[in-house]
C-alpha cells in the first residue's frame, strides 16, 4: 500500500531527459504530474519541459478497473494494456489496488489530456515546485 500524500515515480527512471509520470494518493484522489522534456519531444522547438496534470477519483478508478476486469470495453485500459494489472503472479506477488489506480491515473492523463492546458517551463524543478515535487523527493 503507497503512502498519503507523498509523490512517487511511476514514470521513466531519468525522468527529467525521457518524461515521466509522478503520482500522489491524497484521500480519495489521485494527482498525476506528467512531464515531457521538449527537446526529446520537438515541441515547442526543443526548449524546456512541457509539464500537465489530472486529478482522478480513486473510487472512480476502482470502478473503472473493476468494469474493465469484467470484460468492458475501455478504449485507454485496451489502449494502454490494464490487462497486464490483472496478473496476479508479477514477480511473485500481485499487484497493489493503489498501485493499479496510480498506473490508472497516468495512463488516462497520456492518452486523454490533462484537467488544463499544459504548462511550458524552462526550468524543471521550478515547473514541478508548483506542484510541491521535489528533486530530494526521489
């Protein structure tokens, strides 16, 4: 089970050169910071960080993975490949609800856009002090 209120990587290791994703369970809610280094991307002509965000219910993401489990049509679970969360052997052990909604939360924000507009920066670390992530976090 992931902790409150604190921020994990659930995106790519070197986050800050290939983007990733950072995830926070606050409550009933799950916040997810994506971000895109421009010059790997070519937006924006190469310069800095493309950076959004979504917030997710976690009971809706519950729901979700549960209707998907049960063979329901989901075009981002199919999309993204949920079925991989239905394997309950990974490594030895299953796989954690709040870790599967956390993954949940970041593959819907990839293919259906952030709560905003994304938010060009210049500076990574400044981009994500905004939303209270840390580089000592990690």
């Amino acid at each position: 089970m992931l902790k409150q209120n604190k921020w994990y990587n659930f995106g790519d290791v070197n986050h800050r050169i290939h983007g990733g994703n950072f995830v926070k369970i606050d409550g009933d809610w799950i916040e997810v910071v994506h971000t895109v280094n421009n010059e790997e991307s070519g937006w924006y002509d190469g310069k800095g960080y493309t950076i959004t965000s979504r917030t997710e219910s976690v009971a809706d993401l519950t729901e979700r993975f549960e209707a998907f489990k049960n063979g329901a049509k989901d075009d981002c679970g199919n999309y993204s490949d949920w079925t991989m969360f239905l394997d309950k052997d990974r490594n030895g052990k299953g796989w954690d609800m709040d870790e599967i909604v956390c993954r949940m939360a970041g593959d819907i924000l990839s293919y259906q856009g952030g709560d905003s507009e994304p938010e060009f920066v210049t500076n990574y670390w400044s981009g994500l002090s905004y939303h209270c992530i840390k580089p000592y976090m990690f």
